[in-house]
C-alpha cells in the first residue's frame, strides 16, 4: 500500500495512491493526519488498504510531505563506502547519526531554497524509513516489526555552515532542506529494503547511482542502535545515509545553483522531484 498526504478542494489529508489516481480516504473515519493514522495501529491499516472512497487523480492534487511535521527526522553520515571515500574520511565504526529540524520537511514538488547565506548547496539522494509504532529497546532481528513503510528523502546539505560548527546539524537543517516523499511505501510491498536501486539526477544528469545493498549500518542495526537511547514514535523519519556522487565530490565542486532540478528515484517507491530557487524575500519574518 501506498499512502499519500495530499490537499485539494482547500482540506489536506491522508489517500491511498492506485497508479495514477488517489482513493480519498477522508469518508472512511479513518485519521487525516499520517502520525495519528500510524498511531492508530494495525486495524487502520487495514481499513484503509480495504476502503472505497472517491478517486482523484493524483495530477489534481498537491502532494504534501507525507509525514508533515515528523516528531524526529534523524539522519546518517558516511553510511556507503563510496561516498565516504570521495569525501577523504574514515569509515564509521559506529552509525554517524545526526538530527534535521523539522521544520525543514517538504514535499514533492515543493522548492529547495539556495540560502542568501551561502553558495555551497548540495543534493543527497537517500532510503528513508518511517516508523510506524512506538518503540524502545528494539532487537536488530525485530526491528523490521516497528517500519511502517519507506521514502525517498533528499538530505539537502549546506556544506560551508556543515562543516563550519562542531556538528553537522547547522549544516543540514535549513527550511525547505528536507524533501521527503512523494508517498510513504509499506514495507510488506517493500520486501527486502537493502536491494534498492537508488538514482538522483540533477537536470537530467545522472549525478548519484547505487544500491541500498551497500548501506554499512543497515535500516534494521539503526533502529536497534536508535531505541537503545530513546523511544521512536510513529512517524519519526531516519534517512540512511548517502552514496558518491555528491556535488562536494565533484573536482570543480558541482553545488546546486537557482533553476536546478533534483529528481531522486528508488525502486518501487517512487519519484522525488524539488526545483532550486534563490530564498525568497518574504523568509524574512521579523
């Protein structure tokens, strides 16, 4: 199953994606919102996987993050072999996890905005897992039991202000640097999640090309790493992390620039599409 978050006629809310069209779900008294949905547990799965609503194509509709505010949108450094040797770095010995701010969430479609505070933006085209109940103390072979489903994340990268703090959260959490979507895939329809076919293509060229075959610490060692800290609640995102192919990789670095397109494709889940443009006046808002 796949399930959208959409607006049209003026509401936002949650459908089931068939081919070219969205089931509205909004009569079956199911949750609108996708964290109150996950958090509803297995019998709303259920009734939306069975439900029969109105149809609305999904070119007629605005696809929203699928998850709009996730409570924690944890992501991963150095997790592919390649990218970590085009960067110069050493291998992680422990999964490199670090936070974006919510706020920083978009969906398809939506514009990644080049910061009037710096030129250095990069694209990052990665497996995102979104979790479906809350857990704490997950054991790596259950961990599967806890995944509501997958998307395409794009861990959009301020690289200057990245490497300028102690950490690299100032570097990955701007507004409008966290393209997620465009639909959350469950993870039965999923299968294996570690023989995805990754691409990200910056105006139309292929730029990033792998397999989530290659992750270093796996979707499963996250989660069990993860609750061993802290409970994950249903709809928390973790993005796994990138492979080569980066701008910053690139000798000259190949940064986004305004009127770039970044599309990001994985097997089965979809396509991520994000225009760049200059950061608009009206962000400021004092």
């Amino acid at each position: 199953m796949k399930l959208a978050t959409f607006s049209h006629n003026g509401t936002t809310r949650i459908g089931r994606v068939e081919g070219d069209a969205i089931v509205d779900l909004a009569s079956s008294g199911l949750p609108t919102e996708m964290c109150a949905f996950f958090a509803a547990g297995e019998e709303a799965s259920a009734a939306a996987a069975r439900a029969d609503g109105p149809r609305i194509a999904v070119a007629e509709v605005d696809l929203r993050p699928p998850v709009l505010r996730p409570p924690k949108f944890l992501a991963l450094g150095l997790n592919y072999a390649d990218h970590i040797a085009e960067t110069g770095m050493k291998k992680p010995e422990f999964p490199m996890f670090f936070n974006k701010q919510s706020t920083c969430v978009s969906g398809s479609g939506d514009p990644i905005h080049l910061p009037r505070a710096s030129d250095k933006l990069d694209y990052e085209g990665e497996l995102g897992i979104v979790i479906g109940k809350r857990c704490r103390h997950v054991p790596e072979d259950r961990a599967s039991e806890v995944i509501a489903g997958f998307l395409i994340v794009n861990d959009v990268s301020v690289r200057d202000w990245q490497f300028r703090a102690q950490t690299m959260i100032l570097g990955k959490g701007w507004d409008t640097h966290g393209p997620i979507g465009p639909w959350i895939t469950s993870r039965d329809e999923v299968g294996d999640p570690h023989s995805l076919e990754l691409k990200t293509w910056v105006n139309g060229e292929l730029r990033q090309h792998s397999n989530t075959k290659h992750l270093i610490f796996d979707c499963y060692n996250l989660i069990a790493t993860i609750t061993t800290m802290c409970t994950l609640e249903p709809g928390d995102v973790i993005s796994t992390g990138t492979p080569s192919g980066v701008g910053i990789g690139f000798d000259p670095k190949r940064f986004l620039v305004a009127g770039d397109t970044v599309r990001i494709e994985i097997d089965g889940l979809g396509t991520l599409e994000n225009p760049v443009i200059d950061e608009p006046a009206s962000t400021a808002t004092f």
